[in-house]
C-alpha cells in the first residue's frame, strides 16, 4: 500500500514540475524569442505617443473676421494664415457675414478649441467686448485687428492713423472743390453731403472726427453747408446707393461734394450720382485704395481714395501675435486712452497701440502709389481704359 502511495506521489509531482515549466515559458531557447515579439509590439506604441506629444505641442491661433464682403478682408486673411502657418502655428479661422452673435459664438468656440492667441476684425467693437474679455480671463492674447474692440482687456490694438484717413479724405475733396477760392456770394455756401461708414465701427467714428476737422472750420467761416449726413449699416455699396438716391431726390441734385468714408460706400453712391450725370463732376471721397476704387479714380469719377498698405499690417499682426505668445517684448507700441480711442470722454482704460501711416491717392499718383507699388495689378486698375490712354506697364 505504502509502495503504490509513493508511485502516485512520484507521478504527480512529475507532472506538476511539468506544468510548472510549460507556464513559464518553455525551454531555454524561447524566452529570446517571447521578447523579441514583445519589442516588436512596444515599438509602435512609442512611435504613437511621440506624435501625439507633437500635435499637442502646436499652438492655435484664431483668426475672426467680422465678414468678406469687403474685399481687404478675405486678402488678409489668406496672408496671415500664410504666416502664421509659416511660424509653425495651426490656424482656426472664422467669418461672420456680418451677424455679431455669430461672430461672439465663433469667437467662443476657438477659445474652447485652445487657441493661445486670436485676431479680430470686429464687426461691433461694443459687443464684442464681453467675449474678448472672457477670452482674456482664460489666457488668450487677443489683438483687435484694424477695428477697436472695447475692452482694455485686449493685448492690443494694431490699425492705421484712421484720424489721419478722415483728414486725406476731406482735404482731397476740398481741394479738389477748390474750396478756398469758392466765391459763396456767387454761388452760395458749398453744398456738401457726409456719408460715414458703419456706426458700429469705431474706425468711422475716428475717420469722422477727420474728416470733421477739415470741414467744420469751412462751415463755420459759410463757405459749406451740409445738406445732408448719413451713416451707412455694414459700409454696404447697395445701402450707400440708396441713401444717395434719396438724398439727391431732396436736394434736387443740387449738391457740390460728398465726403464718403470708404471705396464701398463711394461707388454705390457714384452710381446714384452717375444716373443724375453727377459723377466726375462732384468730387467724392474713398478709403482702402481697392481695385475698383483706383480704376474708378482713373476713369475720372472717384477722387480720391486713401491707401492703407495691409501688406504692412498683416505681417505686424503676426509679428506680435507670436512675440506675445512667447512672452517677448513688442517694440512700438504706445499707450492710448479708451476715451482718445474713441473720441468718447466716458470710456475708461487705456489700450496698446501701434498705427501704421496712410496715403492719400489721387489720379496724379495712383499709378507711383498703386500700380508701380503693386499694391493693386495694372490690368485691374486700368480695365475698361483704352490702350492708347494708359501709362506704360511698370
């Protein structure tokens, strides 16, 4: 019996050690081998973790953009995308059509999405505000964009001299009124009409007060009388034609001058102006130097329109953008008041700035300005002009 008791041990124990040995993996020889597989699993894993340490290491910056209806826009937007994709930066890009709620959710939803850094064209500096300032709260740089938003919260703000803008436009206009040799005892007081651009833009709140400083020292000596001041919702061509329409149906066309705050608004007015064969006779104002602004100067209706080069803007933007992303110090910028800014004493706060100069263009220079410059193309500048009436090509 005790025989039989140490066989059945013997056994079992013989099979357990085998068990044993085949749980931990076999023979000598496959151990090498298990790793081997192993490693060869591992490998990819790494690989996989290190590219999403990448992606996680690139920076979004938004752009927002109020609308594309006005042609500088869309153009500045592909050249800041450009750059900023350049310097490494993933992009997020939004446009509004005009619609501030839309604008505000976008802007939201780019904060959401982590963006370090946003720049704004704001469709109503005001409304905004609210937005920019949460944006600012949770670490975003924001850099209001040609347009003031209204919150000293804002990095900065980045424009040209729009005071200066509303200044080249009313001088060009008087000067081409002849304004200082205008005899008021033979003719009257000129009779000259404002059309501002959007009321929710701040810039036309500052191109006002220029223009503003031109005129009112001539309607204060008599020798201008304004017949009529319009503002013109979201410097629409199709709402400043109807507003001239209605303006020269009750002045009897008897105007001599309009000042406009920008190429839109001007060639929707010039229409209304064209169908009374006004145009090329009153003078009137522009801003932005737009192809079909400078083409219009050209053919001898526009009289004048304002460059402001965005191939300097748009590069300085980017420039700041990432300096302030990577906590650099920004050369240029000057401390302005909110009340300076927006020519309104009950505005508190002050904001950085940096303003970029203008140039007045006119038919005797939009070729050295515009064309030569290529600023805007010699063809779009002179279509419609005959062969024989056009400068040589640059």
């Amino acid at each position: 019996m005790k025989s039989k008791y140490n066989k059945f041990v013997f056994l079992f124990t013989a099979v357990l050690a085998l068990f044993v040995l085949i749980s931990c993996g076999g023979g000598a020889d496959e151990p090498a081998a298990s790793t081997d597989e192993t490693a060869d699993v591992a490998a990819p894993a790494a690989d996989t973790t290190e590219e999403e340490a990448t992606e996680s290491e690139t920076i979004k910056v938004g752009l927002s953009f109020s609308d594309f209806a006005t042609e500088r826009w869309k153009n500045e937007e592909v050249l800041m995308r450009g750059l900023l994709e350049d310097l490494g930066y993933e992009v997020l890009s939004q446009e509004a059509n005009h619609d501030v709620k839309l604008q505000i959710d976008q802007i939201d939803n780019m904060v959401s999405q982590g963006v370090k850094g946003l720049i704004v064209v704001a469709e109503d500096g005001d409304a905004l505000a609210t937005a920019i300032d949460s944006a600012a709260q949770a670490g975003v740089v924001v850099l209001a964009y040609d347009r003031l938003i209204k919150s000293p919260n804002i990095a900065a703000y980045l424009s040209f001299n729009n005071v200066e803008v509303g200044r080249q436009q009313a001088l060009g206009v008087m000067e081409a009124l002849d304004i200082e040799n205008w005899d008021v005892a033979a003719n009257g007081p000129a009779r000259v009409v404002k059309l501002g651009g959007s009321p929710t833009d701040n810039n036309a709140i500052l191109f006002r007060q220029g223009q503003d400083e031109i005129v009112d020292p001539y309607v204060e000596a008599g020798k201008i009388e304004i017949v009529a001041d319009q503002w013109v919702d979201n410097w629409d061509a199709a709402n400043a034609l109807k507003i001239m329409e209605n303006i020269l149906v009750a002045a009897g066309n008897d105007i001599d001058a309009v000042v406009a705050s920008n190429d839109g608004t001007a060639l929707g007015a010039l229409q209304a102006m064209k169908a009374q064969g006004l145009a090329g006779v009153v003078p009137i104002s522009g801003q932005d130097a737009t192809a079909d602004g400078v083409n219009s100067i050209v053919k001898g209706e526009l009289t004048v329109s304002i460059l402001k080069d965005i191939r300097d803007l748009s590069p300085l933007a980017v420039n700041i953008m990432d300096q302030l992303i990577k906590g650099e110090a920004v050369d240029g910028l000057q401390s302005y008041t909110m009340a300076e800014l927006t020519n309104d004493p009950s505005q508190e706060g002050e904001v950085e700035c940096y303003f970029l100069p203008v140039a007045q263009v006119n038919a005797d220079n939009a070729y050295d300005l515009v064309v030569a410059s290529e600023f805007q193309s010699y063809d779009d500048v002179y279509r419609d002009i005959p062969e024989g009436d056009r400068p040589e090509r640059p």
